[in-house]
C-alpha cells in the first residue's frame, strides 16, 4: 500500500478576511474531495486571513495512481483564480 501526502501552503491575495479566506477555501475544498476522494484538512494558519496549509491524503496499492491524482490535485490548486500556491511538497509512506 501507498500513502501520499500533498502538502499545500496556500496565499489568498484579495482576501480580505477569514470569511473570505473560507468561502474560497471551503469551495476548493468541496472540489478535492469528491472529485478525487481524498482526505483533506486545513492543518495550519487557521487565524490567518492570507494563508491556509492544508493536508491532502491519498492511498492506493499503486503508486502511479496515488501520483496521479496528487499531480491532478496541484494542478487544479495551482488554477484557482483566487488563491497562489505558495509553496508544495509530495511524500509517499
């Protein structure tokens, strides 16, 4: 069995309080999830208004299929209108 961890440090630049941060972040969230049947939380920056770390968790007895779809994930992260990637990082279990 594979585990992949996605780990993505998000920056919302237009927004402009949590509740920003949140609508645009529940939304993505919302996304990942059935779209990829993933495990996903907001792991840090919770009281920041720019900025959400978040854990994204994948497991399958291949590791190209767990590859793929934390690929897909970034990819879809790295289009979001109102939010950048700051940073990301991938590791297998």
């Amino acid at each position: 069995m594979v585990i992949g961890v996605l780990t993505l440090d998000l920056f919302f630049p237009y927004a402009h309080s949590l509740k920003d941060k949140r609508r645009i972040l529940h939304g993505f969230k919302d996304r990942v999830r059935k779209r990829y049947n993933v495990a996903l939380a907001e792991v840090d920056y919770q009281d920041k208004w720019q900025r959400a770390l978040l854990g994204i968790v994948s497991l399958n007895s291949q590791q190209t299929v767990v590859e793929e779809v934390l690929g897909r994930i970034l990819s879809d992260a790295r289009n979001l209108q109102e939010a950048e990637v700051a940073c990301q990082e991938i590791r297998y279990v």
